[in-house]
C-alpha cells in the first residue's frame, strides 16, 4: 500500500484511490466495548440524557478521543464533547471488616442537538 491510502497498479502508471467503507468494522466495536464498559445509571445521569448528554463508566486508560471514537462505532452518532472525570474510591465497612471501592472512570458525552441513543433499555 502506497502513501495516504493509494496503491499503484501494475500495469496503470495512475495511482488508484482505495474506497474506505463507511460501516465499523467488528474489530472496532470490540475495542469500543472493552473502552465503553457500561451506562453510568444514576438520577444524576438519567436527568442530564433527557438534555442530550450521557454519562458512560469507561476503562482508567481511556482518553477522550477515544471514547470519542467508541461511542461513534457503538452508537453511529458522533459526540460534540466529552469530558472525563475521575471517581476516587470510597470507604466501606462490612462489620469489622473495613476496605475501598474500586477507583472508576466516567465519561459524560454530549451529542448534537436532536441526536438520541437508547443506552438505559435492559439495565
């Protein structure tokens, strides 16, 4: 394969333009699904998708360009913005027994004005 997505031909001294599909391929939404692990189901996150914006538990790793690019092959709606924050562990007790939450890492998207995903139906 050639520079910027073209090949030459053989016979042809003209390069010849390779198509790119439009439709996510499977090896995308795999890697989408291991970046979006799930809907941030909270009063909080179902008051803010009733004006556009989602809010997604996503790994530690993940940048937003990333979930960007993952909820665009999940979904097929490109994000406006996404802003990314942190949740820090908690104490617990269990009687006498004390430990921590688990640290996580939520993403809240914002889609374009009219745009709708249905990510609370089965949760």
């Amino acid at each position: 394969m050639g520079i910027l997505g073209r090949r030459l031909d053989k016979k042809e001294t003209q390069p010849i333009a390779v198509k790119k599909t439009a439709s996510v391929s499977e090896r995308t939404k795999a890697e989408a699904t291991r970046l979006v692990r799930r809907p941030w189901v909270s009063e909080k996150a179902s008051r803010l998708a009733s004006s556009g914006t989602y809010v997604f538990e996503v790994a530690k790793h993940a940048t937003r360009i990333e979930v960007g690019k993952a909820i665009f092959a999940l979904y097929g709606v490109r994000p406006t913005s996404v802003r990314i924050q942190r949740v820090r562990s908690k104490a617990v007790r269990f009687g006498r027994i004390t430990g921590t939450t688990s640290e996580r890492k939520k993403a809240l998207v914002t889609l374009p004005s009219g745009s709708t995903i249905d990510v609370y139906q089965g949760v």
